[in-house]
C-alpha cells in the first residue's frame, strides 16, 4: 500500500480527534472520516448533477447558473479530499472499495484528473461558448466515472 | 418572510430535481436540500474543529496545518449556503430553527459575518503571527455561535 504523506496523515488523524465533539449534522462520531469525505462528493454532485443535466440537454441552460455551479465546483474540488482516505476509514458506512487503499497513487492521480477536468470548465464557463462549455461538462463527467469504474461500489460496504 | 433571490430559488429548484437521481452517499433523496447543507456544515466543522482546537491549546499547534485548514475553510464558506435553505426544506432531519426562514435577512446577514472573518483568517493564515491568527480563529468562532445562538436547534426536528 502506498503510503499516504505526512501531511495527509496528521490531517487525518486531526479530523478523527477533532470532529467527534462538535456533533455536527450528517457527521457520524464514529466515523468522521467518512463522513468528511462523503459531504466533500455530496457537494462536488449538488453541483456537477444541474451542469450535466444541462450539458445533456435534460434542464434549460443557464449561462448564470453555469457559472455559479462552475465556481463552486472548483471550490469542492479543491479540497483536501485524502484526508478522509486515512488509515482506518478503510470500512465502515462506505462505498469507497478496498482497492482504492491499494492504488492509492492511481486513486490520486485520477483525483488529480477530475481537478484539471474542473479547472478547464472554469477557464470556458463565463465564455458564453456553450459547446466548448457542454463540453468540459462532459470531460468532467468522464473524469468522475473513470474513478468511479474502479473504486466506487454501488452498494455500501459493511 | 422575506423573499428569497429568484437565483436562489432557482438553484434550490435545480438541486431538489438534479440531485436525486445520483444518488450520492449521504444526499438523502427525500431530502437534497437538508443534506446538501448538512454537508456544507460538516466540511466547515472539519475545518474549523482542528483550528479551534489549535487556538484555544487543546491541540499542539502546527503553522503548516492551519495554512491548510484556513485555505479550505475559506473555499468552503464561499459556497452557495443559501440554496439548502429555500422554501420546502423547513421542515425534516434538520437542526434548522424555523426562526430561519421567518428572519431570513438576519440569517443571511450572520453568513455574511462568519465569511468575513473567515476572509480574515485567511488575511493573516500564512503571517506566522501564532497570536493574531488565534484572535482570528476566535472571531469565527463568535461568528459560527452567534447564529447558532438563534438558529441552531440542539436536537434534530422532524
């Protein structure tokens, strides 16, 4: 198993110590680190879920809301997600699959792949160019299924 | 109760209608607005629990990760809060006063407050000033308690 940085690890062991005492909504004391992830793609889907509808021509275009949800998106993506792939949040309420722990660099380099994705819709969003928009749309789209093929179950593990 | 900006109601519309189908982990289907918010909240915690708890001494004290966690608080407070507050999600799993929607000026005025002193925590994040930036993580502190004060339920309402 590759090893997680230092820096990822401590965070890691900070949000556990942490998070419990605050009881805060949705996130479970025993097992804060999936919780913190889960609400990290809870938000990347909030707003990736009406840009896809719309790329895919299921919801009117938007070009404020484009932008909007564009935004935000890179907002989450930006976050420090491997902070709640530590050590020990291997099980629990989770779709995250075993091998995700194994190829912990693919994992990150897919990761890697879904931020540029992001980062090439926010250079088009506010371009009024809405092929090259629909576009990126899509590219990131591929770039969430592409990990998700490998690493993420359809049914919570146990 | 004041009305709510036709950019938010729209995107609470976006999120209730897009959000469902992806079922993703911890988005209620019933309930995307609640969760979409409770998730908001839990990336906020998981930002600010280490930083308090660094400032108030509880927690040895580590430049590098306060750089950190303020960068991502500051990415998290900036997203659309208000979109998991519009019309239709008073009420379910929620630690959300109704007071909120009846002073939904004042709700979004306390927003305002947290995101201006996480702006200045950011300011000075990286200045090595282990005081003032203290003083900074105790101004949102304040700034998260005076809206919780009025508008966060200790139990979840149903």
């Amino acid at each position: 198993m590759p090893a997680l940085s230092k820096a990822t690890r401590t965070l890691a062991c900070v949000t556990a110590l942490t998070l419990a005492p605050l009881a805060t909504a949705h996130m479970d004391e025993k097992e804060p680190l999936q919780s913190y992830r889960q609400s990290y793609f809870a938000l990347l889907a909030a707003n990736f879920g009406p840009l896809g509808a719309m790329a895919q021509g299921d919801m009117p275009w938007n070009d404020e809301m484009v932008q909007l949800f564009a935004a935000d998106l890179q907002s989450v993506s930006s976050l420090n997600l491997m902070r709640g792939f530590a050590e020990g949040s291997e099980r629990g309420t989770t779709r995250a699959k075993p091998e995700i722990w194994e190829n912990l660099n693919d994992f990150e380099a897919k990761l890697q792949d879904m931020r540029d994705a992001v980062d090439g819709l926010s250079a088009v969003a506010a371009s009024g160019d809405r092929e090259q928009i629909a576009q990126q749309i899509g590219a990131v789209g591929q770039a969430c299924k592409a990990c998700h093929d490998d690493y993420k179950s359809k049914d919570y593990l146990y």
